[in-house]
C-alpha cells in the first residue's frame, strides 16, 4: 500500500523518476503491463500483444537502484529468498500498479500491471447481468477463474465495488498485494495486505471470521488450507469472493476437490455443492476494431441439478447443463464468442479458432438471441 518514492534515499530517486514516466506512458498508451530486464530494451503488453516502446535498455546497476527505491526491508528478504516478490505501487499521478520483481538468469527484472483508477460498470465492461446479481447474493462461494491477465480482478472489484454502492455491509479484503483500493461507500471496507497485515491466506480468512465480515474477498485460493478456509466462511453464513488459474468452469469444480487429499475429497464435493454459488471462468481477447481487449466469460450458475452433479462426483456433465442453462444466466465460452462475433465485438474466425465446436459455434452464429437476460441490458 505505501508509495516507495516518499521514502526512498536520493541515490534511488533517479532510477525512480525515470520508472514512474514510464508508468505514466503505459498508462497515456492504455497498455496494461510493463516488462523491464536489465540490459534489455523495455517492452510493454499493448492489446494484448507485446512490443517494444523504448530504444534505451536498463542497465543492471540502474535496475538494482530502482528495487533498492521499490521493496520495503521486509520484501526485500522476500526476493532474497524466494527470487520473486509482489507488491502495490502508486504513481505520483495517484494510478495503481501489480508489481512482480522477480530473477532472471541471476539479474533482477519486472512486470508491472496497470490497475484502472476507476471502477466500471458492468455495462462498460459488457459483462452479463447475471455477474451484477452476484453481488447481491446473501452467502455462498463465488469463484472467478482464468489464465494470468484474463481480468479477473477487474471483475472482482466491478462486484465488490456494486456491493460497496448499494449494500450496508462490512467488506473485508485479503490480497498479495492489495490491487483495487475501495473508499468506503454504502459498506465498510477493511483491505489486509499478505505480508504486510497477515501471515498467510488460510491464517487471514480464519481471523476474518472474528472481524464481523458480510463478504469476504480472498484474493487466490493458492491451497488445501485456504479453500478449507474459504468453505468454513462461506457455510458459517458470509459471502465469499475468490480466484482461480482454470481455464473453465468445470475445472474449477475439479481443481478445488481435487486440491484435497483423497480421503477428503468426497466431503469437500458435498460440502462445495452446499455452498458454490458461481464459477465465472473468463478470457480477454483482442476487441474486433483493434481498439483494446474484451472479456468474453463463462458462467456456472449452481442450481439443485448442478449442485447434485458435484456433490455425486458427475463434474463430466456440468459442461452440458451450462449449455442448457440460459434461463438460470449460465453460458458457455462458444455461446459467449458467437454472440460477441454476432455483435461484431470479435473478429468471427479468430473467435471460431478459439471455440470448443466449431459447427455448433457456426449454428449459434445464426441464432437471434441466446445469451441469458442479455436483452434488457446493454451487455452482449
């Protein structure tokens, strides 16, 4: 959460100007991340694609002044340990990066994401209505999946930030690091930064339960004992928030059981089919006009059919009762990409090339409406 340059000693200060006018370049591009090595020449991600911007490389001593400005004592250890660390900035223009320090071949390197200073609506997004109704579920577990960079956290902060607007609640945040900064709106909002504020995720959540949470956000489900975590909050009455790394919304049936040890794994299916709510999985593809990416998603919606297909092991069918399930607000990944090639958000072949089927990709194409309740929204 702290700014590094309030601190820093004046031999890092120029290593650190010459960073925060970068990161004010990747914000004016709208790119989303930037990659700096030593002795290399920085690139940054532009929709999607990686490209160089800048024709003068970081040399190693430059590189070493700017962790020197960047990583508190603590973080310090930690990439001295581990060879990664992750951390929160502020630019002096007040916008926030996900940084991740991390050793290449023995040198120190970088990658810092953009986080958007504002938060957008659903609409702006064009993320289904049905996302916008899972902020207002009363309990349960809510899971957000996809590959690094495929906007989940974006779409956790688009929830967090309608159920800050409109609900009298206490929000309560676990992250590595703290990435979307919520100032308290309708709700109480409490953000605890890993390493700064906590131990360890599974610790966090289960001093969570003794801070009087309505929901809680935990920002990866990274082990057996954070999901136990996460089931406990979520079945002792809380909503709860979390992330991840499946590329659909099956896998992430699979992944959490199969995360405990076999003689487990048949009470953490019953106890998940009682308590998921929904499995968002979602990728970000180049937008049609070459203007950006967009978020195309998958949504499980855990209906009494659904729920009785996990608790009895049946994670092969979910896939066709997402198919099935547009009246519930679920659809499929092919449903999602045919209707945003339809609307010409997508280019049409890249969005077959990335389908499950392309025949039934093609019939969908031809279809008039399919995606849930989208039609009295702007979202497609």
């Amino acid at each position: 959460m702290r700014n590094p340059t309030s601190s820093a000693p004046a031999q890092h200060l120029a290593a650190l100007a010459r960073f925060d006018e970068f990161l004010a370049r990747v914000v004016r591009a709208r790119a989303s991340d930037l990659h700096l090595s030593c002795n290399r020449v920085p690139a940054w991600r532009l929709h999607g694609r990686i490209e160089a911007f800048s024709e003068h490389p970081w040399h190693s001593g430059e590189m070493l002044e700017l962790l020197d400005g960047l990583l508190a004592p603590g973080q310090r250890a930690d990439y001295t340990q581990r060879g990664t660390v992750d951390l929160g900035y502020t630019a002096p223009g007040g916008e926030r990066f996900r940084i991740n320090v991390f050793r290449t071949l023995g040198q120190p390197a970088l990658v810092a994401r953009h986080l958007p200073s504002r938060f957008h609506s659903f609409a702006e997004l064009r993320l289904p209505e049905t996302l916008q109704e899972l902020a207002h579920l009363p309990s349960g577990l809510v899971l957000v999946t996809g590959i690094t960079g495929s906007g989940k956290s974006t779409t956790l902060a688009t929830i967090i930030n309608e159920i800050n607007a409109t609900t009298p609640a206490h929000i309560l945040t676990i992250e590595d690091p703290v990435e979307f900064v919520h100032a308290p709106n309708q709700a109480v909002v409490t953000h605890r930064e890993l390493h700064t504020d906590v131990a360890d995720f599974a610790g966090a959540v289960k001093s969570a339960l003794r801070e009087d949470p309505d929901v809680i956000l935990v920002g990866e489900l990274r082990d057996t004992e954070t999901m136990r975590a996460a089931l406990t909050a979520a079945e002792t009455g809380h909503l709860v928030f979390s992330t991840l790394h499946t590329a659909d919304a099956t896998g992430a049936v699979e992944r959490l059981v199969g995360a405990f040890p076999g003689e487990e794994q048949a009470v953490a299916r019953h106890r998940l089919s009682l308590v998921l709510k929904a499995v968002v999985a979602q990728q970000l593809l180049p937008s049609a006009d070459g203007d950006g990416r967009i978020a195309v998603v998958e949504i499980l919606r855990v209906t009494p059919a659904v729920a009785n297909l996990i608790a009895s092991g049946r994670t092969a069918q979910i896939y066709s009762a997402i198919e099935s399930g547009r009246e519930a607000g679920m659809q499929t990944f092919d449903q999602a990409l045919a209707a945003m090639a339809r609307e010409r958000l997508l280019d049409a072949d890249e969005a077959r090339r990335l389908t499950r089927d392309g025949n039934n990709f093609d019939r969908l194409l031809r279809q008039p409406k399919f995606l849930p309740r989208n039609d009295r929204s702007e979202n497609a």
